[in-house]
C-alpha cells in the first residue's frame, strides 16, 4: 500500500465561523499525518483495499490574524489539555467512480470523538502526488464547547471546515 503525508505549506485547513459582527476566518498549513492507499493505473482510489488515514493540526498553529481572537480560541479549547484536533479516516466508498468518494471518519477535539461523513474528492497529479479535499460543519457545542462572547461580538457554534491536502507519497 503507498503511503502519503501532507505537504507543509501546500496544505491547508480553513475554518470559518460567523459572528454577530463578521465571518470570521483561521486557517493553518501546518498539517501531520499520513494517507494510506492504493491508486488503480487510471488514479482512482483500489477501494477493494482499505484506505487509510489520520490527519493531526496543532491549534496553535490556527490564525486568524486576530491575535484576541486567536487567544481567546486557545483559552477556550484548553490547549494545553487537548493540544490538537485529529481525523482518522474509517471508510471510504465511491460516489460516482471519477474521484468523489463518501468518507466517514471519526473526528476528535477537545476530547471528544464525533463520526462524521461527507464527500471527499481524490485526485491523483502525478506517480508521486496526490489532492484531496473535503468540507464538514461541526457545531463546537457537540465537542463541549460554549462559543465565545468577546464584548458586543458574539460568535455563534456553527464551524465550516474545509480541508486541502497536497500530499507526496514516502517511500
């Protein structure tokens, strides 16, 4: 089975909350892991082989640009007690045979571990290099979390997740 890992500074994980003011957006590049797969000549996932997977983002490497913003994110997360948010992939099924496949994995952040399924595209780019992508909405109240309320702002639970990964296959 080949192996790849994300591609520092080409991968990405955006989130985006809304806010009785404005959107507001943190993002990092700095993501860990591994994607374990075989690729059929044609550079589709051999799903008669299970994939596998495990995606590590620290929280503090999340920025916003809003250094109160980021601050009072790591306070609430507890980052000290749960340092990162971790996906492992449980399965992957075909969608319509041309790189979309359903994923369900199982996410886990302060704590607490939730199941979720969405659509995930795989594209081979070359014998060395793969994409995938997704989107996910995860209320933070399902992981024990009480969204913030920084003077008049108030941020509501409803986080967009969206993931890019460049990731090169390890030898």
């Amino acid at each position: 089975m080949a192996k790849f890992e994300p591609v520092s500074g080409r991968s990405e994980l955006s989130m985006e909350v809304e806010s009785s003011i404005h959107p507001i957006r943190a993002s990092t590049t700095k993501l860990k892991g591994y994607f374990e797969a075989e690729l059929l000549e044609d550079g589709r996932l051999d799903l008669s082989i299970a994939p596998a997977g495990r995606l590590e983002v620290y929280i503090e490497s999340l920025e916003s640009g809003n250094k109160l913003i980021d601050l009072e994110a790591q306070r609430r997360f507890d980052i000290r007690r749960f340092p990162s948010i971790i996906a492992e992939v449980v399965e992957i099924r075909t969608m319509d045979g041309d790189g979309h496949y359903q994923a369900s994995g199982d996410l886990t952040f302060h704590g607490k571990t939730q199941r979720f399924e969405n659509g995930l595209v795989v594209t081979q780019i070359d014998e060395r290099t793969i994409t995938m992508s997704g989107e996910i909405t995860v209320d933070v109240r399902d992981f024990g979390i009480e969204p913030p309320r920084i003077l008049v702002l108030k941020v509501y639970p409803i986080v967009k997740v969206r993931l890019k990964v460049v990731a090169e296959r390890v030898d």
